[in-house]
C-alpha cells in the first residue's frame, strides 16, 4: 500500500499539472471561443495579450479590451474583476491564462496555451 499510494500522486499531480506563471509581458494566444448557442471555436495564435500583473490588455478578432484592476480570489488561485456584465479572469498558472466572460452575450473566450514574447 506504501508503494501505490506514491504512484497515485505522482499520476495526479501529472494530470493537474499547471503551466508556469512566465510573468507579466506580451504573450500570443489561441482564442477558444464558446457559447451555448454556438459550436465551440478555436483559432490558434489570434490573441495578442500584454500582461501587466494586475490588469491586461487584449488584441483579438479585430478589437481591442482592456480588463480593469483585477482582485485576488480564491487564496490568490486567479485574479478577476467584473464591470458591465464582462468578468475578466487571469489564472497565471493554468493553461487557460486569461478568460473573458461576457454574459450579455453568453460567451466565453478562453486564451489559452499561451507563449511569452
């Protein structure tokens, strides 16, 4: 039992494993855009995002967002903030680093496998 117990950590910590915080800087993304009235959508390397740490800027599909100062949540886990119904995350050390929500139109974009610049 002493052996398996081990192993078991060892196979979960690998399937939960998170992406390293590279730390604020300029970073290109794949956009994963969902809804539940649409198929899901990927386009790879269409997200250009500048990181400040606390806020960030994203160029994608043709405009430009800005989120606002992010609050830590969840004991520092990710950061977000929410202003006219767009809820903004950054989760430095998840493979899905920034998420916009938009609730006035039910969908999600997830940047995602994002590559420091």
């Amino acid at each position: 039992m002493n052996k398996i117990l081990p192993l078991f950590a060892l196979g979960f910590s690998f399937c939960s494993s998170a992406a390293v915080d590279s730390g604020p800087g300029t970073y290109v993304c794949d956009i994963r855009i969902t809804s539940s009235r649409t198929e899901t959508l990927v386009l790879p390397e269409a997200a250009l995002v500048q990181d400040y740490g606390s806020d960030y800027q994203v160029k994608m599909l043709g405009n430009e967002v800005a989120s606002p100062e992010l609050a830590s949540v969840m004991g520092g886990v990710k950061q977000q903030a929410t202003v006219n119904g767009v809820t903004f995350f950054r989760r430095a050390k998840y493979d899905d680093r920034f998420i916009i929500e938009n609730t006035n139109t039910g969908f999600f974009y997830r940047l995602r496998h994002c590559k420091k610049m």
